[in-house]
C-alpha cells in the first residue's frame, strides 16, 4: 500500500495530475562510473519529452517532462498523485536499465482534479 493515501473527504490534500516543480540536479551520477574515470557521469539537464521518475513521500510515479524553464519544470504524472504543494520530490532517470537519482525538487503548482463523492462511479463510455 505504499503510497496510498486515506482520509475523511475534505481533509486530504488536493489530487494532482500535472506539477511545476522548482528543481535542483546533481552534477555526477550516483552508482555509475564513466569509462577510465574514477568519478562518476554527469547528469544531462532535463530534456522536453523525457520519461522520469517522481518520488513523493513513499509514492513512486512515472512522469513526462513537458517543459523545462531554468530551474522550473512542469511534468505530466503517469498517475494522479494526492500530494501538497510545498512537498519535496526525489528526481530519477534511466539510465542502463537502472533508475538513478539525478536530483530533487519542490513542488509549486498543479493541474488538479476533484475525486468521486462517495458511492459515484465514473461512466466512461467509448
């Protein structure tokens, strides 16, 4: 159940689907070395398009970069996430079948969505 969050309606954060985020990267890849050198690579700035991933709290989540300003970036979740703005976010990359922490960020702001009240269902119809 990690990640999961439960709580009387009305008292839990916002649900968000989309995040701009204030970020800072690591100059040098942890747990990876480059050929002939003792240190390890250095972390490529975020890229429009790049598949990350997010961790918050204990939720880990897939994430699209859509676009990447300074040192703001606003990313597209893989899931919706219930998460306050302020909270601090860990930054993953792929890299050789590996994810590898590449550095950390804040949130602060969203595109967020409202949940179901109690007993609804959702009617998707194709």
């Amino acid at each position: 159940m990690a990640g999961q969050v439960l709580g009387a309606v009305g008292t839990l954060p916002e649900i968000f689907t989309e995040l701009e985020i204030s970020y800072f990267l690591l100059r040098r890849l942890l747990g990876v070395r480059t050929e002939g050198d003792k240190k390890g690579a250095k972390v490529q700035k975020l890229a429009k398009s790049e598949v990350l991933m997010i961790n918050i709290g204990s939720l880990s989540t897939g994430a699209r970069v859509l676009a990447v300003k300074a040192d703001l970036a606003k990313i597209s979740l893989s899931n919706p996430v219930c998460t306050a703005l302020e909270e601090r976010i860990a930054l993953s990359r792929r890299v050789e079948k590996h994810w590898r922490l590449i550095g950390w960020g804040q949130i602060r702001k969203g595109v967020t969505i409202k949940p179901l009240p109690p007993g609804a269902t959702s009617t998707i119809t194709l």
